[in-house]
C-alpha cells in the first residue's frame, strides 16, 4: 500500500465527495453503516472481512444478505469511501493520462 500525504488524501476526499457512492466499487469500500427504525445501527466493516480472508464476491453476497434481511428496518444506508483505495486505483492512471501534456 503506498502512503500518501494528508493534502494529497484530502484533494481525493474532496472529489470523491462528489461522487454518487454507488459508482464507487465495492473495493473501495471501508464499511457500511445501516441505520435502523429503531435507532439501533448495524456496521459491517468490509476491511475486517477481506482481512479475514474473505474474497470480494464472498464479502458482497455477506452484505447483500445483511442488507435483505434488515430491509423492512432500514432506514438509511451509509457508505465510507477508502480514499486510499481510490487514489491508489486513479492515480497512476491520471499520471499515465497527464504525462504528455
């Protein structure tokens, strides 16, 4: 993984910002966090799990699962952006596009 500088972290927080979380891939996910009728919440942290040896079909069937099974509770539905993730994926291909300008 590589490092990146807070700056650099917090241009890409500002543009991911503006982008509608379900065009961001599931890998690019840290959690998901649900709210529920009842004030209760239900995070599922997708990190954990891929941590845990899970793949990424495995960790989606997981939180379609949760998601199904909560639906008629469910009040909102969060999703947390790994910017790393992002940045590390984007990046190189800005800097590929960019190099010749």
């Amino acid at each position: 993984m590589q490092q990146f500088s807070e700056e650099f972290l917090r241009q890409w927080e500002h543009i991911i910002s503006q982008v509608n979380t379900t065009e961001i891939p599931l890998e690019c996910m840290k959690k998901v966090t649900i709210k529920l009728r009842d004030n209760k919440r239900k995070t599922i942290n997708l990190m954990s799990l891929r941590k845990q040896g899970l793949s990424w079909e495995e960790i989606e069937a997981v939180l379609s699962r949760s998601l199904l099974e909560l639906e008629p509770d469910v009040r909102d539905v969060t999703w947390v952006v790994d910017v790393t993730a992002v940045a590390e994926i984007v990046q190189p291909q800005t800097n590929q596009l960019l190099k010749n300008l």
